[in-house]
C-alpha cells in the first residue's frame, strides 16, 4: 500500500512540474472559474462555418493568432442569456483576447439582435452555428459552454454551464494564458 502511495505522489509531481504553468493557471481558479477544466494537452478544433448576421461565413481560423473565449449560447437558453453581459464586459476589459460568441441551433438574426440590444452587448460578433454542425463535432452537449482556444486554434480549457468572464478570477486566469504563464 505504501508503494502505491509514494507512486501516486511521484506521478503527481511529474505532471506538475512538467506543465508548472498549468499549476499556476489553476491555482488563479475562484468563484465560477473553478469549473473551468484544464486540459493537460491542448485539444485539435474541427473547422466549420459560422454564419454572422448578414449569412457570411466565417471561420475560427479567423481568430488564429490570438487567444479566443468561444462561448457557445442560444437565445432561450436563460443562463446563456445571463452570462453573456459579463462577456461583453471581458472583451472591454482584455481587447487582446477575442470573445466569440457562437448561437448554436435556431437562433433567429432578429432575436439576437434584440437580446443584444435589451443587454446592452455591443462589443460582441453576432455569429451562428444554425446546424450544431459546430457544437456537435465539439461534444457540446448542453448550453452554455465556454472553450478556451491557444493562438493555434486548439483547446486548452473548457467550462460548462454559465460563468461572470469578468470576474476578478477569469481575467486572471486569461491574463496568465496570454502572458504565457
């Protein structure tokens, strides 16, 4: 028994002091941010269009380059409805990063654009994912969800259910990644 013990603590120590930045990042966790799940290798991201308002495509390729807070939502989900101020307060507050919101499934244009208006969101793209095309190849399976992507487009951080992204805590924590931790 005391074998496997000093085995666990040895595994554990490798892995944090193999990724000490990961050890950094998650002790910055507080308040909603500690559901925020780091993952130990960043995750690949399937391409699919989004659409925007006027029905051009877009792309999260887009967004290569930068750090990205991809918050999947939908206009009748109301913790959707609820998180999405503080995610326009945090693309205010860090214009380094991008927030990008995608409304996944039957979202009409108009819907969005009056929730937007009634919620004072005025620094957030509207882009849809009318088919789930997106959400489903990325294994969301309920709304919201927030994925954090590295400047290569990949995974490295997932939160489910809705979060204040402008908390103390989440500004922390996006600062270290782009600091590079």
């Amino acid at each position: 028994m005391k074998v496997r013990k000093w085995l666990v603590v040895l595994y554990t120590a490798l892995i944090l002091g193999a990724n000490p930045g990961w050890t950094d990042v998650a002790a910055l966790r507080d308040g909603d941010m500690k559901k925020l799940m780091l993952h130990e290798a960043p995750v690949p991201v399937p391409e699919s269009a989004l659409l925007d308002a006027e029905d051009g495509t877009h792309s999260l390729a887009d967004y290569r380059g930068k750090w990205v807070v991809l918050n999947f939502w939908a206009t009748w989900c109301a913790p959707c409805r609820q998180e999405m101020p503080s995610l326009d307060r945090l693309q205010a507050a860090m214009p380094e990063i991008a927030v990008v919101p995608v409304a996944t499934g039957r979202n009409a244009v108009e819907g969005i654009r009056r929730f937007f208006e009634q919620a004072e969101v005025k620094g957030l793209p509207i882009l849809r994912d009318p088919t789930s095309e997106l959400a489903r190849a990325m294994h969301v399976l309920g709304l919201p969800v927030t994925v954090i992507l590295n400047p290569e487009g990949q995974e490295v951080a997932r939160l489910i259910g809705d979060a204040e992204w402008d908390s103390d805590s989440a500004r922390a924590i996006l600062a270290a990644l782009v600091a590079g931790f």
